[in-house]
C-alpha cells in the first residue's frame, strides 16, 4: 500500500476513534460524533477507489462515491451511506440541525464499525 492510502486509512481511523471519544463522555458531542463518522466512511471509499483507479470529484458526497463504487464492482451499505450523508456539510452549520438521540448515534456508529470489519481487509488485506 502507498503512504498516500496508509495515510487516508490512518485519517479514516482517527475519525472513527475521535466519534468514539465524543460519544463515550458522560455528556455526549452527538453531531460531531456524527461528522466523524461520516468522514470515516468517506474516507474508506475513496481508498477504495483510488485503489482500483477510479477517478472522483473532490467532494463530501457518500452517494455520489458509493455510486463510483457500484460502478466497480463494490456494494454496500447504502442505507449507511443514506444516513451519513448530510454530516459532511449541511449538519456543521447552524439551523437544520440534526435530532439525533445519544442511543442512536450509538447504533449508527456500530454500524459505521461492521462497515469497516467488511472494507478494512479490502484495503489492508487478510
């Protein structure tokens, strides 16, 4: 593996432990948990995808890259994806904030963990 994808797996990595963080304090940082755990998905993807030379826009959009990944042959999660998807950007700002209960971001990370169980090896290898 390049530096370039050992580092993008290394950042995917400090996202999820980060969304750990927030979410295991006594009172938990829900949204930032959130942001965290969408980067950590995007960032898997597009490892993926450099991986297997496919060429992607540079943007925050987990369907726009899963869409890329279906192209190739990769199938997940798309309602993970679904989920995620507005913690990228539209989440960081004030107003349409997202109501999200401490149990379910728990659960979605999970989620974003048995995501990484499945994509990981594909990268890493065995």
């Amino acid at each position: 593996m390049s530096k370039l994808l050992q580092e993008w797996v290394s950042k995917s990595d400090e996202d999820f432990r980060s969304a750990q963080v927030l979410l295991a304090d006594e009172s938990p940082l829900v949204a930032p948990a959130l942001f965290h755990l969408q980067q950590c998905v995007e960032k898997l993807l597009k490892v993926l995808l450099i991986q297997n030379g496919v060429d992607f826009e540079r943007r925050h959009d987990l369907s726009y890259l899963h869409r890329l990944c279906q192209e190739s042959d990769f199938v997940e999660d798309e309602d993970l994806f679904l989920e995620l998807n507005p913690f990228a950007v539209e989440f960081r700002y004030p107003g349409d904030l997202p109501v999200f209960s401490i149990k379910e971001a728990r659960s979605l990370m999970s989620r974003v963990s048995r995501f990484r169980d499945v994509i990981r090896p594909m990268i890493l290898g065995p």
